[in-house]
C-alpha cells in the first residue's frame, strides 16, 4: 500500500492520466487537486461568475473524466487540452444563455481618499470589463493567456490550437475593439491597449 501512496504522490499528469482511462479514479482525483485551482481561475476570466465558472469547470472535469481514455499527451499537455474544454464550454454557454451582468459593487474597493477619483477610477474600471466581456471569446482566450497568465504569443498559440500569427491578430484585433470601445469613455487600459 505504501508503494502505491508513493506511486500516486510522484506521478506526472501523463501517467496519472494513463491510469485514469484505465479506470482509476484516484488518479483522476489528483488530476482534479493539481489543475483545479486553474480552471477555476480560467472559466471565471470567461463567465465573469464565480458560481457560473464553479458549474462550468465541473462540466469540463467531467468532460476530461468522459474523454480521458482519448487524451494523447504527445499532441498536447493536459493544461491545454482543459484549456481547451473551458473555452469550448465558455462558447457553448454564451450561445444557450445570456450571462447576467456583473453587479455594480464588482470593482475592488479604492483607499484612495477622493471621492471624485474613486467614482471616476470605478466607471473607467466597469467601463474596461464590459469591454472585455463584450469581445469575441477567441479574443478574449488569447488577451487572457497572453496579459492575464503572463504567456508568450507562442505558448499561447500552442493552448488555443492556432498559429502564432493567428494569436497576433486576434490580440491585435481584441486591443483594437477595446480602444473603439473605450475612446467615447475616455478610458484606456495601458497595460492591456498599448502593448503589440
């Protein structure tokens, strides 16, 4: 027994993953304890919902469960193929229902003593979500990968399935709708707008 603990504890996403398309469900439990944190942080980027992302990253383990015997880890790392799943899942949701919109109190609170700044940093902040949230999904998945996650255009390339170019365009094309968006705001993210 002490054998196997150790197997478990040691063993990579490619052999735990082999494990669970043979039926181990303790091996998939692992699978769930290492990459949920990060599919939950994923699918919350795209719903914009806590308990929205909880159901959809339920949805996409179970998914993974479902499929696993299919996963090839020489095509893909098991982050991307998830990666994947959440996006796909983000798409199918957007098209069956309309997501609510975020509450008004959504922004973090500002210390700042002013109360004109806090209520300007506040619109020019609901200002950038809305836009966010109202870009393609594909341009959305690769803002995120690429400014949220910290991920070069090829490693992002590499998670949604396309070429480094296509990530170029749809980045260029994201930063483009956000400064048409936010021009008659006067908003401009500079982080996210003035990069590329």
């Amino acid at each position: 027994m002490s054998d196997e603990r150790r197997r478990y504890a040691t063993a990579s996403d490619d052999e735990l993953l082999r494990w669970s398309g043979d039926g181990d469900r303790h091996a998939f439990d692992l699978i769930v304890a290492r990459h949920g944190a990060y599919a939950l942080r994923t699918a919350i980027r795209f719903t914009g919902h806590a308990e929205t992302a909880e159901d959809l990253v339920q949805d996409a383990f179970v998914r993974a469960w479902t499929h696993v015997r299919h996963f090839d880890g020489a095509r893909a790392q098991f982050t991307t193929w998830l990666y994947r799943v959440i996006v796909n899942l983000s798409i199918d949701l957007r098209r069956r229902r309309r997501m609510d919109p975020l509450p008004d109190d959504f922004d973090m609170i500002d210390d700042s003593p002013a109360a004109d700044s806090q209520l300007a940093a506040r619109q020019e902040r609901r200002a950038l979500v809305e836009a966010l949230r109202a870009l393609p999904v594909r341009q959305r998945a690769a803002m995120s990968l690429v400014y949220d996650e910290g991920l070069s255009g090829a490693e992002a390339a590499r998670r949604l399935g396309l070429s480094a170019k296509a990530v170029e365009r749809l980045l260029a094309r994201g930063r483009a709708l956000l400064r048409t968006r936010l021009a008659p705001c006067g908003t401009a993210d500079g982080n996210v707008l003035n990069k590329g």
